[in-house]
C-alpha cells in the first residue's frame, strides 16, 4: 500500500491536532516525513511526534519529491500564498480555516481595521479569492479544506437525518464562542483578517452552509445565500485590568463579539454568532429546525462526561476541556476532543481522497462561500444595511 506522506507547515495549537488526527488514520498508510516553522520549539514537536525532518522554510517543500501533501497550518494572513505556491508544484494541499481573508494593501491607514471600508475589503478579497481558486482548479490537485465542524459526529448526523427525511430547513442558529484567544495575531486585523466572526464564527458559518447544501441535494435543487445582514462590537474595550481576569479578548482593530444573519434562496433563516467574552469553556453548537423535526448538534459542552471535583491539585495533567479556568466544580469533560470536534473524521477523509482520487467533503467552494458571507457581514455591519449577494 503507497504512503501518503505530508509536509507540515506550523507547529502550534492547530498542528498538534493535526498530529493526533493524522496518528487515527486507518487503512491507509501515512507519515508526517517533515515539520516547517520558525518556532524555537520546534525541535521538540517533532521528537513528541516522531517526525524526522524540521526546516525553517516552507518553500523548501515544494519541490521535494518525498512529500506528496502540504498541511498549512499557519495564520490566514499566509494561506493564500502558500495555497497557490504548493498547488503549483504539484502538491496537494490542507489548508486550515479560515480560508482567507483581507490582511491589508500598501497605502493602506492603520490599524486597517478602523480605516480601510469593509465594502473595499469585500471587493478586493472577492478579487483575490477568484485567482487564488483559479490556480487550485488549474493545478489537478486537491484542495482539502480543514473545516473540522463539518466532519464533527454531531453534525454528521445532523446531515445524515436530512438526507433521510429530505425535510426542509426553516432555520439554524449556531455558535462558536469562549472567553478569548491567547494568540497574538487574534487581535490584529492585518493578521486575522476580522476578529471572533471570522476567526470563531467561520466554523459555525460553515456547518450552517454544509447542512443548508445537504438538505437542498437531497431534494434535487439549489439553495444559496440571497442576503446578509450583520452586527459587531468591541465590547471588552472598557474592561479594568482586573475585570480582564479571565477573559483574554485584547482587540486592536477587530471585534470580539460578532452575529450574522442569513437569508436563503428560499427565504429560510440562519443565525451565527461568535464571541471571546464568554465564560465556562467553549460553546460549540448548530441547532437545525425543519419541518419535521429539531435537531440540536451540541459539540461542546456536551454530557458524555459531567464531574464535580474539588481539589485542583489532585488533577495535574487530566485534561478537562478547553478554555475554562479551573478543573474544580461542576465540568462538561470533554472526551475524545479530536473525534469530538471533527478533527479525526477531516483528516481520515483527506487521506482517503488523496489514495482514491476523490473530492473531499470540505473543499474549495465551501471555503469560497463561508469567506464571502463573512465579508459581506462585516460590509454590512459598517453600512448597518443588508447586502444581496
């Protein structure tokens, strides 16, 4: 059996997932032959993970003939770049969420955020994206969208029951929230490309964009995005040192509390919301309402595990879920987090398209779509009106 083997790009909060999922693989083979990032630490990820090979520049992949797949797992200021360079050369390409966005041009006033219209941003990032899908169609290649929610259990069963009852969606609402991103580049629009509505909304965006494509195939038509209106605020800007205790929302230019809305093609509804001021770990949830049911996709928190603990120091290294403050009281444990939250399903998907030659479930066009929608919200936001798409 051939073995598909992968360049790494980044060595991080997302990398390490990467690196568990990939370690989940079955029935294929495959090695992590080479790890690329500009981390002092990176020397000691790829002896916890076994990989041979660190390089400090990603370009040094492109033309090796031992790696067959490129996983991009930077910030989104550098994915296009690197998208279209590795395509180019042949390799097939993970890129993780999200896809793109609007890091700034020469000229532009600072912090972009503050001063560059978000109408500008949505032309310019509209243009960008075409070329830069473009070149993935031109390549031959694979382009494999790390957009976890759509491989998480619970949505997959979400999809499941709409392909079997082919009922129509009346409305989602759905969430990715949590008391904010320890990341530098998060509060910065150059490096973000928007604040918690494109950094954390893009996951529960794309679910409700999967599941909205799923219900309109199972009946034979097509559904897209007609209108989107949108609201965002900076609501932590006021906080004293102390009332920033636990929460690490530090914004520059973007916000940190985001809700878009959505209308359909055939007038249904969606709402998504995001936020970094929200306490008690992370909230990721899409509730499906259609006309022959409810469906609520709860990722985290969910009750496969609920404790009541009283001494935090007894727990050590037992992992209890992300972004909470304490092991103490009562805990949604969060179980299998990999499996959980999609990670172990996205990547098991890539390696079989890879090795079969076929498309993934996540791809370009849902990476399109969820990118447009959100810079369209933000127009939105700024002009307080509703755009047609």
């Amino acid at each position: 059996m051939k073995t598909v083997r992968i360049g790494l790009i980044g060595s991080g909060f997302i990398a390490v997932l990467h690196m568990h999922a990939y370690r989940r693989v079955y029935g294929i083979n495959v090695e992590v032959r080479s790890v690329v990032s500009l981390d002092a630490s990176v020397g000691d990820f790829a002896r916890r993970f076994g990989i041979p090979d660190t390089r400090s520049d990603w370009r040094t992949l492109l033309n090796d003939p031992e790696i067959d797949v490129i996983d991009i797992c930077t910030p989104p200021a550098l994915h296009a770049e690197m998208v279209v360079a590795c395509m180019r050369a042949g390799k097939h390409v993970i890129c993780e969420k999200p896809f793109t966005g609007y890091f700034g041009h020469p000229g532009d006033a600072t912090p972009i955020g503050h001063h560059v219209p978000k109408a500008v941003m949505y032309q310019r990032v509209m243009a960008e994206m075409e070329e830069t899908c473009k070149a993935i169609r031109a390549s031959g290649r694979l382009f494999l969208y790390a957009e976890d929610w759509v491989y998480a259990p619970a949505v997959v069963k979400t999809a499941e029951i709409l392909r079997a009852t082919q009922d129509k969606i009346l409305f989602m609402k759905a969430e990715e929230s949590h008391s904010g991103s320890h990341a530098t580049h998060a509060a910065n629009w150059s490096l973000s490309g928007g604040g918690a509505l494109i950094r954390q909304g893009c996951h529960p965006l794309s679910a409700v964009l999967h599941l909205k494509g799923v219900e309109a195939a199972a009946r034979g038509e097509r559904i897209t995005v007609a209108e989107v209106t949108c609201d965002v605020g900076h609501l932590t800007a006021g906080l004293t040192a102390q009332q920033h205790a636990y929460i690490q929302a530090h914004p520059v230019d973007v916000e940190d509390w985001g809700m878009l809305s959505l209308t359909f093609s055939d007038a249904t509804k969606a709402t998504v919301f995001a936020g970094d001021m929200v306490m008690g770990g992370v909230r990721n949830l899409v509730e499906t309402y259609t006309t022959g049911g409810v469906v609520f996709a709860n990722i985290a928190p969910n009750n496969h595990v609920v404790t009541y603990l009283t001494d935090d120091s007894k727990l050590g290294d037992v992992y209890i879920t992300e972004k909470v403050d304490r092991k103490t009281g009562w805990q949604f444990v969060c179980v299998e987090e990999e499996a959980t939250r999609g990670y172990t399903g996205e990547i098991q998907d890539f390696m079989e398209c890879v090795t079969l030659g076929r498309q993934p479930l996540a791809g370009v066009d849902l990476a399109y779509e969820a990118i447009r929608v959100h810079y369209a919200g933000y127009w939105a936001a700024e002009e307080g009106r509703r755009i047609s798409l």
